[in-house]
C-alpha cells in the first residue's frame, strides 16, 4: 500500500512540479520526528524525496537549524496519506 502511495505522490509532482507545504497553505507539516528537543518536519516535497527541516522548539527563533533529505518509504502510510492529500491539493490548484 505504501508503494502504491508513493506512486502517486510522485506522479503529481512529476505533472505539476515540487511543492512545499507553505505553496498548499497546509495546516500542519508532517512530521517525520522528534529526537530529544529536536523535531522533524517534512516541507518540501520533490519526485523520489522530500527535504526535512530540523528545529528546536525551545529556541526564540522559528528558523530551521538543519535539513536534510528523506525517502518517501521512511514515512507511515498514514503521513504518506497526508503528503498524498498536500499532493492532491497542489495539483488542484495547478490545474
């Protein structure tokens, strides 16, 4: 199941292009992990990956402090169904 989702993630953006989740106005970002105070939010969404940005609740600023990128396999089919729905979205507003 989660093959057949990352088929058509990728699909859409081969058609309409990479997205970020700012670009669909998502309520959240999925996100991919907290390790420690660290968490894990994936926001730019390309063919095949995604790049995830890492940032530190704790800290005054809002920036990232790191990024890195990521397979889509890495993710549950549950945030693979949200990214699916991000996907959905921008290419609806692409049409």
């Amino acid at each position: 199941m989660k093959q057949n989702i990352i088929a058509e993630i990728n699909e859409i953006i081969r058609e309409y292009g990479s997205f970020t989740v700012a670009d669909v106005e998502a309520e959240s970002s999925p996100l991919l992990d907290t390790k420690g105070r660290l968490t894990h939010l994936a926001e730019h969404f390309m063919d095949g990956t995604c790049v995830v940005y890492v940032y530190d609740p704790t800290s005054h600023s809002s920036d990232e402090i790191d990024s890195y990128d990521e397979f889509y396999e890495e993710f549950s089919e549950e945030q693979l169904e949200y990214i699916l729905e991000l996907a959905q979205k921008w290419a609806e507003e692409n049409e």
